[in-house]
C-alpha cells in the first residue's frame, strides 16, 4: 500500500495537566519510533526530565541529536515557530515533530500558532490530550477546564488505567468519551500507545556511530540488534510490539480502480465517525482532473488535499490507510466503495468541496488572519473548538 510521500512534516501537539503522563508517552514514542527521525520540542517549566537527556549524557546546550535524529529543544512558547524551522530544514531529516506542552499550557494557543505558522515544510498533526484516569475525577474539579481541552483534542489517551479501581475505569472512559467531540479515545497504561496513531514508523536506513533510541532500548531488553523492535504486524488490529502491550487500534486499506466522485468523497469525510483519527493516501478523482491525484492528510478533523501530477505511465487507482479506535472498517470500507463513479464525464463544478482544502502554495497567512479556531471552519479546515457540538465541515 502507497503512502503520501509529503515533503510537509505533521506537527503533533501533545497536551495534558500536570501529571497525566506526557513525559512518559513522549520517551515511548522515542523508543518505538521503528526508525522514524522524531524531533520533539518540550515547553515547561523548571527542568527537563527526558530519558532522551539521561541518555545523551551531562549537556551544553538544550538541544540532543542522537543516531536516529531525535532533538528535544527546551523552548519558550514565543519560540515555536523558529524552533519549527530548525527542525523542518531537510538536512534534519527529521519524519515528524512532537510538541510536548507545559501541564500549564493552553493547548487552544499552541494549535493556533501551528495552524499559523508561515513554515512550508510543516503541517498540523493533530492535537493528543493525555489524562490520568486514577485522578480524572480529581483533575476536572481543580481545572475545569479539562471539559474545553478534551472537546479540542483529536487524539485522547486515558493514560494510568492499572491505577485506576476496575469499577471505575469504564466510568472515566464513558465521562471522557461524553466530553469529547468526535476523537479517538484510547486506554492505555505507563503512555504505551501505537506510534502508528501518530506517524509512519520506517526502518531505520543508516547509523553514524551512535546508537539510536530503538538500539539502546532493545539492549535494555535483552534484545538482539537488528531485531525490528517496533516494526508493525501488518494486520488490521496492531497491538502487542516487543514483548510491551500497546493500546490496540484498527486500520482498513482501500483500493481502487474506479475514480471516485469529489462530491461523494467529501460526503464521507464531512460524516466521517467518531474514533477515526488518520487518513493518509492518494486519491483518484478521474475526469474530475485527468492530470492529477490528490494525496490526502486527515487528522481528527483537520484535511488537507494535495494535487500532484501523474507521473507517466503510473496506474490511475485510489489508495487509502484509515486509521482509528473502535473503528468499523468493514462498514468503512463498504461507504469509500459507494464512493466509486466511473462517470466518463465531469460535473464542473463537483471539485469545489475538494479544493477548499488545497492550500495555495502562494498563499502566505498572518497569523492574526488564520480563522482555524475562531470560526466554526477555516481554510485549513479545522472545526471551532469553542463549538464542541457543532459538525465540522471535514
């Protein structure tokens, strides 16, 4: 299965109070990356307790690079976008950036400022809320505003749950999955989530002298090097990596040969379910543009389509990975078919809803006139989040 190949890099804000188990799900990350060059920028307060810093050693500066490409910057929220910079040039190779936010942070202002940043290179990854299922109860009454954050999120992961009574985890994860608006809800322990729901992991395609996170991770374990630590299964429910017990999600590849209506594709993702997180692919709108296919990145409910030219002699067909929780990929599967249309003519007009969500490569924003949290759907085709219960256009 094809995958976008994008020169654009996801940029995943990772969010959550004081406690909730960030720092632990981002070191995670970092040794299951199967590969993938993380950069992760972490903004806090005091110091910095990163396994990544322990491993690098006593440090000059703020900043770590390790044979896998992984840089933890220690950084002030009015740095964002230079640090996004450093990290989006291409000789950083860097796959995906992972922002870490202060258990202090409003995470509403660091999506703004993502969905604002001028950078060609980088592209909103979604927004991942961690809570602390033992203290949920305990967290909502001292911040309240936890209710807003979770209405935000594309991604919620419902972290401690061992710590929690067994009568009182399906209470929190129906209490988180009533404040959530269309995210994916995942249960997890010690932040053991599936890189998979974040970002492609690759296999690592070269060392420079240095061990990487996967390398030192599985010598920790016993592993032998070179044992594919991380790698997924392949099959539509992925799980169990290296012996740890990662939260369960499922993924539905879909291909096909007939081109699919711009009109009823949009349908389908304006209705797209709850608990559907990513959606990644190229799409084949055939008559609707003959000289193009539309890679297409969606993520909680942000889309954005890109056209690109066919290269010559390349097979005309649609290929999509859907990625969720609780997901049914059968009933999924069966609605992208109804999707086909093997019209030989163009409606001119059937294009509109897709080309909303094309960026204009020209296109420069201020970040005073983005309008991706402000109104109920911006060009970036973001819903409001301080309208929770409002449908989003994508």
């Amino acid at each position: 299965m094809l995958v976008p190949e994008r020169s654009q890099i996801p940029v995943v804000v990772l969010a959550g109070f004081l406690g909730s188990g960030k720092t632990t799900l981002l070191n995670h990350l970092l040794h299951r990356s199967g590969g993938s060059r993380i950069g992760a920028i972490v903004n806090d307060f005091g110091a910095i307790e990163i396994d990544a810093m322990a491993v690098a050693g006593a440090l000059g500066d703020s900043t770590v690079s390790l044979g896998n490409g992984c840089l933890c910057c220690a950084v002030d929220v009015s740095e964002l976008d230079l640090y996004l910079e450093r990290l989006s040039r291409p000789s950083a190779r860097i796959d995906v950036i992972v922002i870490e936010a202060s258990g202090l942070a409003e995470p509403q202002e660091l999506v703004r400022m993502v969905l604002a940043s001028e950078n060609p290179r980088v592209v909103y990854g979604g927004l991942v809320e961690v809570v602390d299922a033992a203290e949920f109860d305990a967290t909502r009454k001292k911040h309240p505003e936890i209710d807003r954050h979770l209405s935000l999120a594309d991604l919620v992961v419902v972290n401690k749950l061992d710590r929690a009574a067994d009568g009182e985890r399906e209470r929190v994860l129906r209490l988180v999955r009533s404040l959530s608006d269309r995210a994916a809800i995942v249960p997890a322990t010690y932040g053991r989530i599936d890189p998979e729901f974040l970002f492609d992991r690759r296999p690592s395609e070269e060392r420079v002298g240095q061990l990487s996170f996967d390398d030192l991770h599985r010598q920790e374990e016993g592993e032998p090097d070179g044992s594919g630590a991380g790698q997924g299964d392949g099959e539509h429910r992925h799980g169990e990596h290296c012996g740890h017990l990662h939260t369960a999600y499922e993924s539905l590849a879909f291909a096909s040969e007939v081109p699919l209506g711009p009109r009823r594709l949009m349908e389908f993702l304006d209705s797209r379910p709850d608990g559907l997180y990513r959606i990644k692919g190229y799409v084949d709108f055939g008559p609707h543009d003959r000289d193009n296919r539309y890679a297409v990145h969606a993520v909680g409910r942000f889309l954005r389509f890109y056209p690109e030219p066919w290269a010559p002699g390349e097979p005309r067909r649609t290929q999509l990975v859907l990625i969720g929780s609780g997901i049914d990929t059968t009933a999924l599967g069966k609605e992208l078919q109804s999707c086909e249309d093997g019209a030989p003519h163009a409606d001119e007009q059937s294009m509109w809803g897709v080309l909303r969500y094309v960026q204009d490569p020209d296109e420069v924003q201020d970040p005073d006139e983005v309008q991706g949290l402000d109104e109920a759907q911006d060009a970036d085709g973001v819903q409001d989040p301080d309208e929770p219960g409002s449908d989003a256009d994508a």
